[in-house]
C-alpha cells in the first residue's frame, strides 16, 4: 500500500456505511474496514488519521468552466447596492488593467440594488473606453457591454435578444436567447492559453473544497482543451457539450467524430432561460405580467431532432429546464425519444429542474431521468423566505426545488452549482437542504451527500469508479476537520476541508 487514511470513515455505500481505514495503492482503493486489518501494511505506508469525517471527493454536476474562470479574475458586485458602487468598483479593476484587455464584473443582480436596472452603456464606457467591458447577471443570462466590447463582438442589432435603441442601435445589453450565441463569440476572442488559465482558478477552487471530479458544461473548444490537458488539473474533468444554440449540428457532428471525447461526453441543449430573465418557460404567466410566459427556446420537433442525433449514436443528451413549461416539453421530447430508441439505462437527463409540476416529477422518474440540481439555488435566487421568485411566479414559487418529493419518487439527483452561478460548497447545500424553506420539501444531511458523491457519479456513468470509498474505486477522498453529522446544521458551512486527494495524490492541504 502506498497510503492508509485512519479516521470516521463514511463510505457512501450503503451496504458497508462505516469504516475505519482505507488503504491506496497506485491510486486505487485497496482496503476498506477495520484499523487492524491494515496494522501489517502501516510500515509500508504513509498514515494519516482524520479526526473530523472521511467521504468520497465530491462531485460538481454542472459547472460552466467559461467564462467562470475568467469571471474569477474580475470583480464580485454582488455586495454592491447600486450603479455608483458597481461602477466604482470596475474602475477599480480597470486603473490595473491593460488596454485591450477584458474588465469583468460578475455576481450582478439588479433586482437587489436602487435602480432595479442593469448599468447603461455609457455607464459602462466611463469604467473604460480602451478596454472592453462586461458586466453579468448571476445567473449568467443577461449581460451588457460597454461601446468597445460592442465594436469587438460586432453585436447583430437583428438578432432576438439583443436589445437596440428607438434608432436600432444596439445598446449593449443582451439576453436570452441571444446570450448562447453572444457569449461563445466573446469566448472566441480568448487564446487558448487564457481559457486554461480560467479554468486553473476554477480547479484550485475546488479541489480547496473537497472536489474530486467537475462536470463542465461548456463549448466544443472549451471541452476538447481542458479534455486535452487533464493534466494540468488537480480535478478530474468530466465534459458536457454546450452548443450555440439546438441548430448547431456542426459541434455534435464533431463531437461523434471525437472517438475518445465521445466516449465520456454528455450532449447538452436548452429548452427555457430563467426566471429573473423572465425567459424561463412557464404554464401560467408570470406574477402581473398576463401577456408574458418566459420562452421556448425551440419548438418540441426541433428538441427533438437536435437530441435525436446523438440519443441515436448511444450519447447521453441533457437539457436545461427551469420552468414548468419547458420542464414538461423536455419530458414529452425524452418520451418520444425513448420511444424510438428504447435501449434500456440511458440517463437523459434534466438541468435545474427548479419548477416542476407533480405530474412532471412523477414522469421523470418513469422515463428514469437524471436530475443535475444546485440547492444553492434556494438561498441565492429562491431566497429562504421565497421572495427572490415570488415576485416573478408567485405562490407556484413553494414549488421550487422539490428534493423531497423528487427523492421520494425514486429519482437520482446529482448536486451541483452550476458555477458561477452559485459557489462550489457541498457543506452549504446540505444545510440548505436540511432547511428549506418549504418544510415537507427537506431532506437529511446523508441523502445530500448522495447528491455530491455517489449519486452524482451514476450522473455520468461513474458509478463503478467514483462516489464510493470502495475496493477497486478511484482514490479519490477528502478529509474534513470536523464530522458533518455531529454538529447542527448551521454550522455545516463552517467545517473546512483539511485535506483532498484524488487518484490517491494530494491536491489541496489546508495550511
């Protein structure tokens, strides 16, 4: 053995919960159960003891690995209560940076500050004239830039969700369903070194936090880049193609033509935006607004023919799904796919899922989907008391985030953060979870880190390697300095990673 890891162990599987050992050797587990049946290796090995909680290295779900990356060497406006402060805050950033080269604010919710607006473009041009500029929502869909980031991305005034003046001149400010389309173009501009770069601040970030493995839901390029240097990563990357748009054939054509990509990847589309967008697809209309029920990215044959091509070819297919409109289109799409194709244990799965109706939860399950959710969500856009997307759907807002009744429907959810969006901190979304705000939709501490571990490996097909502390599985571990399960919820959050390890190597120590 090359390593033995002493502690409270708890394995993630439920046929052998308990351990007090586990043994790696060439980055695999060895050896899990009792002290004395390793006592024999431990002048071969290297020991730690943990006297916090051992688990299985958590799993993200859903990150966007850009722009994220590149958003962490921007600044937070999040803290920010108004168009003053944010802009200050920009220039602050901007006085250090080079002409020419990006100035980013990310975090930005303009429901939360005095103007209840995004900053203008000429706002914006104050922050700088020689550099472009970009400011995003938190929850990634509407941005806006400043006049030479409008000049660089050479924004088309026709395009639908492109905001233009009252002379057609377009404004800078974008939103669905432009922001696909604007967005990879704004990644087009970065080399490749640049978007590994991101990516670095992103991999450090989580490995800090206990991850071990991190689905990233991004472009062709971006996937094929980090895929081809793994190595420079102390997480795992595991890809999820995101295209343009569901017309983008192009990169699912090479995707399927990618014999090792192929082989791990998940093909992703869109079928709603989001609720503070007012574009995520709803039932009813949004709160006193009659005339407005969000949008349908595409209609239900072109959902289908977009997945069809790589659901035919044997690939996993994901879509996002935020309201209840689009959630039961993606439903009757993946049933039609089943239909045609009904090979058994194919996964489809749901990003989001954040307002299902109980019909759709229940045929979700039959059609055996995966669910890709982020309880973060709850607390930075719900908000605890629910007021967050009242304002946008009312009292269907107590129908968010339902991990009770998904559970209890026999669904597999994977936890996530879908990052930037929320952050990567698995502890936070268990006492979320363990307090949610609609009280009949909480679950235990245990089923949340199914979410982060085992669960969230049967996500991508990983369930024989990963999300377990099990003999013949990836040694991939964190240890805590503290037990999850003896202290009270509210103090979750507070427990630091000491230590994260992944393939039996050291990735993150705490200093």
């Amino acid at each position: 053995m090359d390593k033995i890891v002493y502690g409270k162990i708890y394995t993630m599987d439920r046929e052998n919960p308990i351990a007090e050992a586990v043994g790696i050797s060439d980055g695999k587990i060895v050896y899990v159960g009792d002290s004395s049946g390793v006592e024999m290796e431990k002048a071969d090995a290297q020991c730690e003891y943990c006297g916090g909680a051992v688990l299985p290295g958590f799993i993200d779900t859903h990150v966007h690995a850009i722009p994220s990356g590149l958003f962490m060497a921007g600044v937070d406006v999040s803290g920010e209560n108004d168009i003053d402060g944010i802009i200050k805050k920009m220039k602050e950033l901007g006085a250090r940076t080079a002409p020419g080269q990006w100035i980013l604010a990310a975090k930005f919710q303009d429901k939360n500050i005095a103007e209840k607006r995004f900053p203008i473009k000429e706002e914006l041009d104050s922050v700088s004239t020689e550099c472009p500029v970009m400011i995003c929502h938190n929850d990634t869909h509407p941005f806006a830039f400043n006049t030479k980031a409008i000049e660089m991305l050479d924004l088309d005034p026709k395009m639908d969700g492109i905001e233009v003046d009252g002379d057609g001149k377009v404004t800078g400010f974008v939103t669905d369903p432009a922001f696909m389309d604007v967005s990879e173009s704004m990644v087009d501009l970065f080399s490749d070194e640049e978007l590994l770069q991101g990516y670095e601040n992103i991999d450090k970030y989580a490995a800090g936090n206990g991850y071990t493995t991190v689905f990233t839901k991004d472009s062709y390029r971006v996937i094929k880049l980090l895929f081809d240097n793994q190595s420079r990563f102390k997480t795992e990357v595991k890809p999820m193609l995101r295209t343009r748009n569901c017309f983008d054939f192009q990169s699912v054509e090479k995707l399927l033509n990618d014999e090792e990509l192929k082989k791990i990847t998940c093909v992703c589309a869109f079928g709603d935006g989001a609720f503070d967008s007012y574009t995520g697809a709803t039932v009813e209309p949004y709160e006193g607004n009659p005339d407005n029920f969000g949008t349908l990215f595409q209609t239900n044959d072109e959902l289908y023919d977009y997945l069809e091509l790589p659901y035919k070819n044997g690939l996993q297919v994901s879509c996002h799904a935020i309201g209840d409109n689009a959630i039961d289109q993606v439903l009757n799409v993946y049933e039609r796919l089943h239909v045609a194709y009904p090979e058994d244990d194919r996964r489809p799965r749901i990003e989001h899922f954040e307002m299902p109706k109980k019909a759709a939860i229940k045929k979700a399950a039959r059609l055996n989907c995966m669910l890709g959710m982020q309880p973060l969500l709850i607390e930075v856009c719900e908000g605890m008391d629910m007021e967050g997307y009242r304002c946008f759907v009312g009292e269907r807002v107590k129908r968010c985030s339902p991990y009770r009744s998904c559970l209890d429907e026999g669904l597999v959810i994977g936890g996530g953060s879908d990052f930037s969006v929320t952050e990567m901190l698995p502890l936070r979304s268990a006492m979320i979870c363990m307090e949610h705000p609609v009280e009949e939709e909480r679950i235990s501490l245990y089923e949340t880190l199914e979410m982060f571990t085992c669960n969230a490996a049967k996500l991508g097909f990983m369930e024989h390697r990963k999300g377990m502390l099990k003999v013949g599985m990836d040694a991939d571990i964190v240890l805590l300095e503290k037990n999850p399960f003896n202290v009270e919820p509210h103090q979750l959050s507070d427990i630091a990673v000491e230590k994260t390890i992944r393939a039996g190597k050291d990735v993150y120590i705490k200093e």
